[in-house]
C-alpha cells in the first residue's frame, strides 16, 4: 500500500507520479524524495541510489528519474520510531 508521507493517509496511483501530482487529503508533492523508496536520512544526501543528484527539498517534487514509490509498511508508523520505543519500556 502507498501512503503519503505527509498525512499518511493511503494514496490511491499507480505507476510513478508526476511531479504535479499530490496527495488527494493533503495537498504534499507525491513525487517527494521522502515518498521514495531510496530515500534513508543514514545515507550519503538522503539517497541510496548512487546516480541520483542531491535533491534540497527532500519534501518537494523534484526531477528525479530514479524515484519509485515507497510502499508503506508498519514500519512507517509513528509507533515504529525507535526513540518512541525506547520512551514506552521507561514509562511508568
């Protein structure tokens, strides 16, 4: 399932999107890096894929050619995030 990294609500496109799509809720850029499946804040510019460009606006739409769409997982949760995990085994 896509989701829109933004409101993460699920978007319903198939194949790539084009740089004016957006999300139906929302209103956020769709072909965003941070939409991307190469997309990684530990990598080198944000990106995994070696031959892209850096891209600024990791929110914005951009040219890209190397852009596929991120499938979205319980990983893309709020409840995944590892520091929010390490707060819920402290709480009282």
């Amino acid at each position: 399932m896509r989701t829109c990294f933004s409101c993460k609500r699920p978007v319903d496109i198939s194949g790539k999107p084009g740089r004016g799509d957006a999300c139906f809720f929302c209103g956020a850029d769709l072909k965003a890096c941070l939409n991307c499946a190469f997309h990684d804040r530990d990598a080198g510019s944000e990106c995994r894929e070696p031959m892209a460009e850096p891209v600024k606006d990791k929110d914005r739409s951009n040219f890209c050619d190397y852009f596929q769409f991120r499938e979205g997982t319980a990983a893309d949760s709020p409840a995944a995030d590892p520091m929010e995990k390490l707060r819920g085994l402290f709480k009282k």
